[in-house]
C-alpha cells in the first residue's frame, strides 16, 4: 500500500489519508454489495463542509470509525498507540499524521488545536468505547475541555444500527438474525464558544457534557417512548 502513496497528488500527509478514506469506501461498497449489511446516510454533505471542527459522534458498533473515516474528507483522528506502532499498519498511520492517545495531555491538546487550525477535521467517540445494544451514551469531559480550549465547532452525528450488530463483547463473526440497517444522521453543528460564558472552564465541559448526553438521549429514544 504504502508504495501507491506516491502515485497520489498532494504532501505525504494527505496522500496516505486518501488511501485510508478510499480504502473504508471500498471496504463498505463490497459490504453492500454482497448485501452483508445496508448504508444510509442524511445529511452525509454536511461532513464535506466539516473542516475545522470537531466531529462528535455516539460509537455502538465496531464499523463506526470505519463509516465516518470514509465520509469525512481530511479527517484527523487520535489512534491508540498499538495502531501506531503496529508492523503491518503503523507506516500508514505516522505517514498520515494521526495523533497518537499516548502523548501527555498538553501535547495531546495542541496537536487537536493546530489540526483544527489547519481546518482539519477531528473525529471524536466521546464515550472511549462501544456502547452496549440499550445503553444510552455516557461522555467523558476529555473532548468537551478540548473544544472549550479550542473554541472549535461541534459536529454532531448520530450513529444507529439495527438490529445490533458488532457492539461491545459480540464476537466478530456472529452473524446476526437480519442484514444490519446502519443509520447516520449528520445533526446540528454547536459552537463551543457559547459555553465560555462560564468562569471555570471545568464548568463548561460539565454543561456542554450534560447537553449532549441530554441531546443523544432524545434522538436515541425507541419511538414507542
């Protein structure tokens, strides 16, 4: 693979995370083709405006990353340090600038910043892990303390599938009852910046926290509540 990333126009950097956005188109295309599972997206041209902001999403499936990795043009995101080291992926993941989850937390910060400032786009699971099939989605404050920081836009996408499939502790290659309905909704775009009205910017993250949990909650809920 590694070898082709010449062959693409560009730096380094956006030649290898064209590889990787192709490579996840490809890989659902053939998914959906051998009718393994279904695709739909709304508001999927919102994402290709989605530059500079921080793209927030919910996280209940193992192909999560993967969906968004190939709608999201420029996208950065932070890889846990395995992948970066990794024999068989971690070239691919140094050439294409991803940040790694290992770096202290004032580098891990700066790094977010100065991509967003680049007008990337950082795509962020704020749960840290899959949610289980019933569970509502709870945050840790990490990324609402980096986009306070930043200032950054807020990109919301709400991830469903039914019926639940590759969720946390379902083995891979269980297959599931019906083809998988995968359903994203490109949702409203916040401003981090109104909740730098508050003195602390702990409180901030708390408020920003608790109404996005408060908004996932609502869009989540089966439609017979």
């Amino acid at each position: 693979m590694l070898p082709v990333l010449a062959l693409l126009p560009g730096n380094q950097r956006d030649r290898a995370r064209a590889i990787v956005q192709l490579s996840f188109r490809f890989y659902l295309a053939i998914l959906q083709f051998l009718g393994v599972i279904r695709v739909d997206v709304e508001g999927g041209g919102r994402l290709k405006e989605a530059g500079g902001r921080i793209v927030v999403a919910n996280h209940p499936t193992l192909l999560d990353v993967v969906m968004l990795m190939a709608l999201v043009p420029r996208a950065q995101c932070i890889i846990k340090h395995e992948l970066w080291t990794s024999p068989l992926l971690g070239g691919l993941m140094r050439r294409a600038g991803y940040i790694r989850n290992d770096l202290p937390a004032d580098a891990l910060v700066e790094a977010c910043r100065q991509a967003l400032d680049q007008g990337q786009s950082l795509i962020i699971f704020p749960e840290g892990t899959r949610t289980k099939p019933g569970a509502l989605p709870r945050f840790r404050r990490g990324f609402a303390n980096l986009a306070t920081i930043a200032g950054a836009a807020i990109q919301l996408v709400v991830i469903t599938c039914d019926p639940p499939t590759l969720f946390k502790g379902d083995p891979w290659w269980r297959i599931p009852v019906r083809k998988p309905h995968f359903h994203l909704v490109v949702d409203e775009c916040l401003d981090a910046n109104m909740y730098l009205r508050y003195p602390y910017r702990s409180i901030a993250a708390r408020k920003l926290v608790a109404y996005l949990e408060a908004h996932y909650a609502e869009k989540l809920r089966p439609a017979d509540h």
